[in-house]
C-alpha cells in the first residue's frame, strides 16, 4: 500500500511540480515514469516504454499534418470566408456561424487551432451589435464540441484511452455527445446574453453606435490571435484581409484548396461510413493515406505542414500515459477505485470524478486531466455499476466546458480579444462566472442524462 500510494503522491506533485516551474508536463512525467518504474515498481526499461501510446501518437501525427496542409495552403481561410459572406446582415445567425466554424476547425487534429476564430468573432460581435459574452460563449462552446471529433485530440485522448482499456467506446457516440451538450449550452448563453435582442433586431445593419470602435480591427495570422491592431495597421493589411463579412474582394478556390476540401470530406466519409458498417477505423492511418495524396498534389504546402504537427502534445499524452501505465502495474490505480468505491454509492463517485475533472481542467492542462482521469476511473467502470462509456463520456465532456474560464488559455484569449477594452472587465467577471458553474452543472447534466440512463437499461 506505501509503494502504491507513494507514487500517485509523485504522480500528482509532477502536475504540481510543472505549473510551478513552467515546465513541460509530458517530459516531466516521462522522467518520473522512468524513476518510479526502475525505483519502486522494479520494472523493466522495456516494460515502463511499452506503456508509451503508440497509437495515439499515430492518430496526433497524422490528423495534425493532414489538417496542417490546409491550414498552409489557405483552404481553411477561404472556408471561413465562404460561410461569413453568406450570413451577410442577419445578426442572430453570426453566433451560430462562429460555432460551427469553430467546431469544424477544432475538429481538425488541435482543438486550440479553434481560438483563430476570437479575434475575428470578438471583432464581428462589436460591429454587429452582438454582447461580446455571448459571442465568446459561440466560439468557447463551439472549440469544446469539435475537440471530441474522431480526428481531434479530447477525442483521440478519450475514447483512444478508454479502447487501449477495453471499453467500447464508439468515438462517433462521444462526439455526438460533446456536440449536443455543447448547443445546449449555447442555447443558454442566447438567452442569457441578448439572444432576444438580436431575433428582434435580425436583418437589420448595425447602428454607427455600435461600430464606433470597429475601426480597431483585429487580425490573425497562420499561428493564431494576434493582438488588436490601431486602425492604421489594419488598413494596410486591408488588401491581404478582406472583409469576411461582405465577401468584398473574395477570391476563388485554387485548384489545391478544391482538392484539399475533397480529401477532407473523403476523410471524414471514410471515418463515419466505416464506423456504420461496425468496423473500428484507424483515423491515424487514414490521415496519413490522405495526407499522402495531398503531399503528392501540393508538396509545398506539405513542406510547411511539418511544422504544424503537435509534437508538444504527443510528449504531453505521452508521458502521462507511460506513467499512468506504471500505476496500474503497481496496483495504484485498482486502489484508488476502491477507495472511490468506499464512497458507497456508485452514482456519488461518478459525480465526484466528473466534478474534479472540472474543477482542475478549469485551471489546468485539460488534455492532462482527460490523460489522467479516464484511466484512474476504469476501476470503477470494471465493477459494473456504471456504464463505461457513460462515464468516460460524462469525464471528457466536464472537463472541456470549462475552458472558458478565464484562467485556462481559452478563456484568457477571449477576454484578450474583446475589441472594446471597457468590457474586458466584464468578460473576465462573467467568464469567470460561467467557466465555475459548469464545474457544477457539468457532472450533474451529464451524470444525469448519460450514467443514471445507462444504470436503468
């Protein structure tokens, strides 16, 4: 019992021991893999690197470098471009725009590549008339919801974890989770935030009250939110940036981007038709086969694709799996689901691991807590109790609405976004607001509509 409980002390001080010095997580947890396996658990080299989550990193190489040859080759800026110059004048539509937008671009290998979308969102909702919280609540919901895509990284975390386990867990059934708790919660923010307002006011242009400060542009470039820029700056990059809104100066498809635009719609085909017809697709693989044919079709942009593949991640995964690995060849992690277990009633410690994943994911690293939590909440899933795929569900999606908060870099960037520098006080405060509730409302919605269902059938 000493040895188990003193490597989960050192598996929890590690978190601690990085947000402390700033430093990278998985290569700390790496390390200390290393040392508990060798030191405690007298395990093997080759026993403590076989916990590394090959597959996984299969599935973040690949879903980043293919999604990075659009982000090189401009197809995602002409996609954005495309949708907004439809919307044109009917305000009510923007919200749900910029979150489908920013789903879709979630959903593309990194969810934080969806923070693209704040400065041009926060921009839009103050020449438009729109509350800046309710736009920032579109973007953060919309991130959320397309980070639990099959060829996201909270998907491939979660339900790439919850197989490496035994749980059978469909990654089409956790996105479809993620997405409809999510527009759930966007509904609440149109009504909390002017919703009302914007159906009356629908088709109508925006008042000159309300774009006094839309001079002060904000632009983004291929790396992510820049700051805002003085009215000057912008206008000199008018030429290269034109109005999304209007369409004005919108220029045509190029022959890369018509054929990056069929490899993705042929990937996510190929992902859903084989899940229908019951077979588990390697979205790892199929990235790759993709990722090929555009390599061969537009070697430039795949040149500067490589860049764009989030190494950073792969250590981060990487690392606590390995140790999380080592846990569970020690006994750490059947004795944390007994002392879960003592709590009495099994539905008491679902709300419990729900309600920790996001009360930390709301000040840490939530690709962390998913890594870490979802294995330390098999123990409890193997008593038969819960059903497993409920409550890994219920773990991923808890710990991902709270990003908005104010603390994580989602909600940091909302606020650093908000044209009017007035409202930022405002934004952190309800934000803060926001990101805190859903500690609480996230377990009890989604215990309540995903475990306590599957405890009856």
């Amino acid at each position: 019992m000493t040895i188990e409980l003193t490597a989960l002390v050192i598996f929890v001080g590690v978190f601690a021991l990085s947000a402390l010095r700033n430093a990278h997580l998985g290569v700390l947890m790496f390390a200390a893999a290393s040392g508990v396996g060798l030191g405690l658990a007298h395990m093997s080299i080759d026993d403590i690197v076989a916990g590394f989550p090959v597959d996984i990193l299969v599935l973040l190489v690949g879903v980043t470098y293919f999604f990075g040859i659009a982000h090189a080759n401009g197809t995602i800026d002409r996609i954005i471009e495309a949708a907004l110059a439809r919307v044109g004048h009917r305000r009510v539509l923007l919200p749900i725009v910029f979150f489908l937008l920013t789903a879709g671009i979630s959903a593309m290998g990194s969810p934080l590549g969806g923070l693209v979308m704040a400065p041009i969102g926060m921009m839009v909702a103050n020449k438009r008339g729109i509350d800046p919280m309710l736009m920032a609540l579109s973007i953060g919901t919309g991130l959320s919801a397309g980070a639990f895509a099959p060829t996201s990284l909270f998907g491939i975390v979660t339900y790439g974890t919850a197989q490496r386990a035994g749980v059978d867990l469909s990654p089409l059934v956790l996105f479809a989770v993620a997405v409809v708790i999510n527009l759930l919660l966007l509904a609440a923010a149109y009504v909390l935030f002017g919703g009302s307002q914007l159906l009356r006011r629908n088709g109508v242009p925006a008042t000159s009250a309300t774009s006094v400060r839309s001079e002060q542009l904000v632009t983004v470039d291929s790396g992510g939110p820049a700051a805002a820029a003085p009215a000057h700056e912008s206008r000199s990059h008018s030429a290269s940036s034109p109005d999304l809104l209007t369409g004005s100066e919108r220029k045509p498809f190029a022959g890369n981007q018509i054929a990056t635009v069929i490899a993705m719609v042929g990937l996510v085909g190929t992902v859903i038709a084989l899940s229908l017809t019951g077979r588990k697709p390697d979205i790892g693989v199929l990235a790759f086969a993709f990722g090929a044919v555009l390599t061969l079709f537009d070697p430039e942009s795949a040149k500067k694709a490589i860049p764009r593949i989030d190494w950073p991640t792969v250590l981060l995964v990487g690392g606590i799996i390995t140790f999380v690995g080592v846990l569970d060849h020690i006994g750490a992690i059947d004795m944390f689901g007994e002392y879960a277990s003592h709590i009495g009633v099994p539905l008491l410690a679902a709300l419990f691991i729900c309600l920790v994943a996001g009360l930390v994911s709301a000040f840490a690293s939530t690709t962390g807590m998913l890594a870490a939590l979802v294995p330390l909440a098999l123990p409890l899933v193997a008593s038969g109790s819960i059903p497993g795929w409920a409550l890994i569900c219920a773990i991923g999606v808890c710990a991902s609405i709270v990003d908005v908060s104010p603390f994580s870099t989602v909600g940091a960037t909302l606020v650093a976004t908000t044209v009017d520098e007035g409202q930022r006080p405002r934004m952190t405060r309800l934000l803060t607001r926001w990101g805190l509730a859903m500690v609480a409302v996230g377990p009890v919605l989604l215990v309540g509509t995903l475990v306590v269902p599957g405890m009856v059938l």
